[in-house]
C-alpha cells in the first residue's frame, strides 16, 4: 500500500514538475505579449467545450438593447469557411487559417514590409469581449466583394462602424482632399501613423490636409511594420520625392523598443534621422511617441489574464527617446499627454479611452488631437509620469 502511494505521490511530484517549468518557459517566450498562463487558456478551453449553450448570430434569446450583445465565439467559428471563401481577414485574433493573400493588406518587397497598392477595403471593429477586450478583433475585406448574407448580418449585428481603407499605385494610404504639391511632408510609421482601424479621411494625413492646401501629405503607415520597414519606406519615399521633403512626422510605437533587432532602440533611430534629414535637406522633424494604454491608465487596463497585466513599462527607453529628440532639435509629442489632458479636461479617468480606438491606435478624436498638436509648433514637454501619474 506504502508503494502504491508513494508511486501515486511521485507522478503527481512530476505533473506538477512538468507544469511549473512549461509555465516558466512560456513566460520567458511570451514576455512581452502574454495573454494569460497555459494554466488559465486550459481552463478557458475546458469550460467552454463543457458548456452547452449554442449562440447564432440570429440568437433571439438576448435581453437588453443590441449595442449590448456581444459576439461570441461559436458564431465565428461557424463561419470561418465562408470568410475565407471571400477573402476576409479577422485580425486580433487566432484564426490563422484567415491569413491568405486575398485578405492580405501588406506584402514583401526587396526585403521590406510594404502596403500592397491599390487597395480598396472595408474594415470594422467587432462588438466582443474575446481574447482581448481592449483590443477587439477587426475583420476586413474586399470592399467590392459581395459578402456571404451571414457574413453580412454578423457585420450588421456586431461591427463597430464600417471605414474605408485605401491606397494609391505606391501603396500609400490615401490621403483625402487629394492635394499636388512639390511641397511634401511624410507621415511614416507603422499602423498608428496609417490609421488603423479608421477611414481615410481621419488619418493624420488626411485631417493635417484638410487644414493645409499649400502642401502634399503623404502617408507611409505600414500596418505591422517594423522600424526597419519603416526605414525602408522612408528610403523609397526619399528616391521618389526627391528635394520636395519639407517635413517628416514620425510616429515612434512603443512596441518598436526592440533592442534585439536592428534599429530597435531610440539611439539607433534617433541617429538614423538626423542623417536622414541632412541627406535630405529636411526642414522640421517632428516625433509621436504613440504608447500603449497599459502605460498611460493602467489602473483599469491592466487586469489579470490580458496583455495588460504584465506589459513592460518601458520606462527607461522612453526618457531615452523624449532626451535624444530633444537634443537633436527635433520636436517630440507624447500621446500619454494628449489622454491624460483628456482626463483633467473631463474630470473622469476614463476620458483617457476617448482618444484611442483600441490598446494603441488612435481614434478619429484622438487623431484631432495629435493634429492639433502638431500645428501648434510649441516644443513638448517632458514626458508624462511613468503609468500616467499627474507630474506635479
């Protein structure tokens, strides 16, 4: 009897064991993006396979206004053949098998990340609390596709608001009202400089034109690109305007601080630019730093089981960034100000939300802001507190 409890003592001793170190080792893997333990994804996966309850996006059974039904799990899933038959991506999501090159937005060129050209989507948030709700799933498509009745009503049901997404023969975001000018000034960056997830008249190209008829915009965004995709762009974007850059607005992501990759620290931008802008005969350089809402609120972002509860605060590379623009003459704006003027204004902490469209994207209202900003040629301030605590 002592053997046999002493065996099953032993086997429990290495399950434990085994789970322990799986779970260390995907806290070390997934340092900067973790979503939640390998012990809390089992548990979800067990209790939604025990439940019995089956959702359709035709559900009648729903009490309260529709802006409070949300789309669940079950209702993707049963259209995910469909949505991959029209060529439709659902990004912040899992479902990989949703990654074609019909859905796709970008595409590889000598090496950099580019925007495909003459793209014509449409894209929406979803209304849903799945996998992150601070930042919800986005679905995208062909904007002349004929979509599915079911994929129509989901849409309907569920999305946030329709946008356009667009770009010209260069793969450039469009900019509207549509300006020709040898006077150019460049927005590069990634998709907080694009304009994730809102229409092409609300990027911060777009409104800066619609405030500015005497030069041309040009929007670089490249929605998952890297700093050295970045880079990329603003090298070709150099050849093929070449003498008519007057201004560059960089928007430095706080998910480009990457010191295991080339260009992944402020020191390395910041001294790529200045030879930038003396190659090129730049007139005035502006850098956003655009953070995540995790360092600006974290009082009621970083909550257990999300990106949240443990993304880095960067704190370090952050004062390295607003220093080093400074002292190269450059402006600097951080986005952390914009929100947290938003909470003095309003008087409620949750007006920080006002200016964002998700985790890190900058909403309609947000982008005026930064626009705002970006006229009002006053150098910034240092930047905000570490996780939005008021500078006294």
């Amino acid at each position: 009897m002592n053997k046999k409890i002493l065996g099953v003592v032993t086997v429990a001793a290495v399950c434990v064991a085994t789970l322990l170190i799986g779970e260390g080792i995907n806290a070390v893997v997934r340092w900067k993006k973790l979503d939640g333990s390998i012990t809390f994804h089992t548990h979800r996966l067990i209790k939604k396979s025990l439940s019995k309850k089956v959702v359709t996006v035709n559900s009648v059974d729903h009490d309260g206004p529709p802006f409070t039904k949300l789309l669940e799990r079950g209702e993707i899933d049963a259209l995910i053949p469909k949505l991959k038959a029209a060529g439709a991506g659902l990004g912040n999501s899992p479902y990989r098998e949703l990654i074609t090159e019909m859905a796709a937005v970008n595409t590889s060129e000598a090496g950099c990340l580019v925007q495909k050209p003459n793209l014509r989507k449409t894209h929406t948030h979803l209304r849903t609390n799945l996998f992150n709700p601070l930042n919800p799933p986005e679905i995208f498509y062909n904007s002349d596709r004929n979509l599915d009745a079911e994929i129509r009503t989901l849409i309907d049901t569920y999305g946030v608001r329709l946008a356009a997404l667009t770009t010209n023969e260069y793969g450039e975001r469009t900019t509207v009202p549509a300006v020709a000018s040898d006077r150019k000034v460049i927005i590069a960056g990634d998709s907080v400089a694009g304009g994730a997830m809102i229409d092409d008249s609300e990027t911060i190209s777009s409104q800066l034109q619609a405030l500015d008829s005497t030069r041309q915009y040009i929007n670089l965004g490249i929605a998952g690109g890297h700093t050295t995709d970045i880079i990329c762009s603003l090298d070709k974007a150099a050849r093929r305007y070449k003498g008519q850059i007057e201004d560059l607005i960089y928007v430095y992501s706080e998910n480009d601080f990457e010191p295991e990759k080339p260009y992944g620290t402020p020191e390395a931008v910041v001294t790529w630019l200045k030879d930038f802008v003396k190659t090129q005969g730049v007139g005035k350089v502006t850098v956003v730093f655009a953070p995540y809402i995790y360092n600006i609120v974290p009082q009621y972002t970083r909550f257990s089981g999300h990106r949240g509860e443990r993304f880095p605060t960067n704190a370090r590379d952050r004062a390295a960034l607003a220093s080093l623009v400074g002292e190269a003459g450059f402006r600097y704006i951080d986005i952390s100000d914009l929100a947290l003027e938003e909470v003095a204004r309003l008087k409620t902490q949750f007006a920080a939300l006002s200016v964002f469209s998700d985790q890190s994207h900058l909403s309609p209202y947000g982008t005026a802001r930064l626009v705002e900003r970006l006229r009002a040629n006053a150098i910034a301030v240092q930047p905000s507190a570490p996780f939005g605590l008021a500078k006294h």
